[in-house]
C-alpha cells in the first residue's frame, strides 16, 4: 500500500517581468537639464564658496586697477577672522546708506583696524595702539588727520591704497563683519598682472 507524502508539490515560480526602460530624453530636453544643471551649480558656487568681480574706480591703486577682474572667495571667515591687510569686499554699511539711499553696489577696501584696537592717521601714517604701521602698497601717504578711534566690537576700520582717493572709514566708520562678503584673493585679468593678492602691513 503506497503512502502519499504530504509536503505539497514544488511550483515553479512565474518569470520574473523586466522592468520596463525609461524612456530616453530628447536632445532638446538632455541640452535643457544640462543647462539648469550648471545654473544650479553656478549659483551655488557665488552664493557659498567664491564670487568673480571687478574694480570700477581708483581707490586701491595703485594695487588694483580699474577693470581688474578678482575671485573673492567666501569660505575662509566662517572659520577665522579678518586679519589686517586684507582686502574684503562687503556689503555698504548703514551709515554709507543713510548716506546714499540709493547705494547697493558692494565695496572693496583693505582691513586695517581690528577689533578693540586704537587706531589713529597722523603725519602721513597710521599708528596702531599708538604704534606705526608699514604699508608698501599704497599710493601716497594721506594727507589727512584721523583719530584716534577704538574699533568697535566685530567691526573693522578699512582704508583704500589710493588713501587720498578713497572713500572709507576715515569717512563714514567702520564695517560689521556680517557686512563682509569675502575675500579678494587672486586677480584673473588682466592676464599680464595674474596673480595672489597677499600684501600685508607690517607691525
């Protein structure tokens, strides 16, 4: 007498579909998406990282001239403060715009004046904490008297090389740091003058 097993019987299981392909873009669209892409990418890069943009007066000759054409990178001040001889661009201050309501065109200028420091512009030079600064860079010694004022907190007085052809901080005080776009590091054009930008003061 035969005795029937009773585990049922093995099915084999259905094919498995392939998933269907994408359908592949047109040109037209591929060339839109590449496109949108690099604005993305683009304006990513200006808003986080780094900023082209060019010099349209005098007032840091005779180191910058006018149409010269920088990269202003933005990441280093998140981790570290201005240090004197910087060059910074920045956004005009609330006094500059009580000033001139109209005024949105960003500045660039050289940091000289840190935080807590006294700092005053007298007989042709400045003097920090009462003592003179050398500056190679600059056009020709002022001929101006300032000071001496204490940088406020988080601020920073800032004067252009041109230092007689320069609207700055000897005329309407200092920059916030929140202010501050970034730093002027290297200039890309004209091609004859590419090059770092990294004069410093001595002190």
């Amino acid at each position: 007498m035969s005795s029937q097993s009773d585990s049922p019987t093995p099915q084999t299981p259905p094919a498995e579909q392939a998933a269907p392909k994408p359908k592949a873009d047109s040109p037209l669209m591929e060339g839109i998406k590449t496109i949108g892409l690099s604005v993305v990418l683009a304006l990513g890069i200006r808003t986080f990282v780094a900023e082209a943009r060019y010099i349209p007066s005098e007032s840091m000759l005779p180191t910058l001239e006018v149409n010269d054409r920088l990269i202003v990178e933005k990441i280093s001040y998140h981790f570290n403060p201005p240090r004197r001889g910087d060059i910074i661009v920045f956004h005009p201050t609330e006094a500059l715009k009580q000033q001139n309501p109209s005024l949105n065109e960003a500045f660039i200028k050289r940091v000289i004046g840190l935080p807590g420091e006294t700092v005053q512009v007298t007989g042709g030079r400045v003097l920090i904490n009462g003592q003179p600064i050398e500056e190679d860079y600059i056009q020709s010694p002022p001929d101006y008297q300032w000071g001496p004022e204490v940088v406020p907190a988080d601020s920073f007085l800032v004067l252009g090389d041109n230092r007689n052809n320069s609207y700055d901080s000897h005329f309407w005080g200092y920059v916030p740091r929140q202010n501050i776009i970034g730093r002027a590091v290297v200039r890309f054009w004209p091609v004859d003058r590419l090059g770092k930008l990294g004069s410093r003061p001595s002190y």
